[in-house]
C-alpha cells in the first residue's frame, strides 16, 4: 500500500499543538482553500475516539472515523466512504524540549489495484504534498508565538 509522509518543527509545546488540533475547528482552519471543505456532520466533538465526520470536499463525499487517540501522542483517522478504497491518517506529536515535531503518516489505496495505484500514484502524492505544505504552515502560524 503505498505511504505518503510529511513532518515539521513547531516551535510550540506538545500540548500546545495538540490542543489546536483538538479544536472544533481545526480541520477547516487547515483545509486549503481548493478544493473547498464543508462539514456536513459530526458525532463527537472533535479528535477524540470514535468521532465521525462527514465532508464534502468540492463535489465528493467523505466519512472518516477516529479510531485512536492518546492526548499529546497521536491520533488516526480512517476513511469509511470517499474516493480512496482505503485510507488511514495517524497524525504524530513528539515533544521536543520546548517544540514539537508533527508527523503526517497517510496509507492509502486508490480504487482499481496496483496498475491503477502505479499510474496514479504520482498525482496523489503531489495533492498531498501541496496540501500538507498547507496544513503546516497554518499550524506553525497558529500554533508559533511571534518572538
């Protein structure tokens, strides 16, 4: 199954970062502007074990549940209906001292078997390297105290 995987330093506590990502409001605050994301529901209120969300991300349908979490650690999603035949998100905090290195971990399976995951692999890849280039960044700027 291939595996995308993106990490950055934050020069904020674990806690910190980890609280962010806790908020209601996390996920829209760190979609990038296209394709558009809008929440359609939610069960839980956020990360925690057992959340659902549904999405629309522009014209596709997405459902992810949240089937681990432990507080300043690590928290996974894994998409139940969506574009992917299979994907699952673990998101990594490591304290470091006074900063935190948070680490993107995606597994993910396009429909269609290998040959379709070998042609179209490449464009997955780059989607989520723009979109995670994006996410960190808001991060950092949300998370970062100006000096």
């Amino acid at each position: 199954m291939p595996v995308f995987e993106r990490s950055v330093l934050i020069d904020a506590p674990v806690e910190e970062v980890f609280a962010f990502h806790e908020r209601p409001d996390a996920l829209l605050l760190l979609s990038p502007p296209f394709p558009p994301v809008r929440l359609i529901q939610r069960t839980g209120q956020g990360i925690e074990l057992k959340s659902r969300l549904e999405l629309k991300i522009g014209p596709l349908r997405w459902v992810a549940l949240h089937t681990a979490w432990a507080r300043n650690r690590h928290f996974e999603d894994r998409q139940e209906e969506g574009p992917f035949d299979q994907w699952i998100h673990r998101h990594e905090f490591e304290s470091i001292g006074k900063r935190t290195r948070l680490t993107d971990r995606i597994e993910y399976r396009l429909p269609g078997g290998p040959l379709i995951n070998g042609l179209f692999g490449w464009a997955v890849n780059l989607g989520l390297r723009n979109m995670f280039r994006h996410r960190h960044k808001v991060t950092r700027q949300l998370c970062e105290k100006p000096s």
